[in-house]
C-alpha cells in the first residue's frame, strides 16, 4: 500500500468516527433520545457531498437533519444538494447560512487552506465543528 493511500485510509477511517461520534444517539450511552442535530456543510465539492453529505443521509438521518449548504459557487451548491438528497436552504454567504439555518454542527469540506478560518467561525457560533 503506498503512503498516499493509506494516508487516505486513515483520513477516509479517522473522519467517519468523528463523524459517527457527533451524530450518535444519546440512547446508545444510556441518555435520552436528543433532537435531531442541525447540520451544515460549508464546502459542497466532491469531498462535501459525495465522500461525506450523502453518506451522512443515508446513515444517520434518523439524528441529523441538514439545515444549510454553503459554497462560494452558486451552481456547485445547488448541484450538492442534488447529490446529496436533501431540501435545505443553499447560500452563498456563509455568514447568511450561520444566521439563516442556525446549525448545531458545522461540517468544513472547503479548500484545505479555508479549514481553519471557518472552523473557527463555527465554533465562535457555539457549533460543533
């Protein structure tokens, strides 16, 4: 296996339990059934909405529910949502996606070099990022 592809193993691995942990049920800990939690991605390329919005629907729908897309391309983030499967608000701001869907959970799937910088708007928010 060449360090290129398991480093995307371990990416591919390591972002799937985050994930798994921020949407599993309370239930499963011996709480109570939670809300569904509010989800937003920033960033809706391939990686938003191929490697991780549809799989997110498809999987834990019953704990999350998408409330806004947002992308700088107005084409891509209509397009996301298409891929995606879902009927949420799409933004190009996303300023206006944070005040408008008012997510608990910010998922960042932009140009690596912007991870930061929205990561720490979300989480300035109050969002789980």
């Amino acid at each position: 296996m060449s360090e290129l592809s398991s480093r995307r193993e371990f990416v591919k691995t390591a972002g799937a339990a985050a994930v798994a942990a921020s949407v599993l049920p309370l239930d499963a800990l011996g709480l109570a059934q939670p809300r569904r939690r509010r989800y937003a991605i920033v960033g809706t390329g391939d990686r938003g909405s191929s490697m991780w919005g549809r799989a997110l629907v498809q999987r834990y729908s019953d704990v999350l529910e998408f409330v806004g897309l947002s992308d700088v391309n107005h084409k891509r983030v209509a397009a996301a949502r298409e891929i995606i499967g879902v009927e949420c608000p799409t933004f190009t701001s996303f300023d206006e996606m944070c005040a408008g869907a008012k997510p608990d959970v910010l998922m960042v799937t932009t140009v690596d070099a912007y991870h930061a910088d929205y990561i720490v708007k979300g989480l300035d928010r109050g969002m789980d990022a």
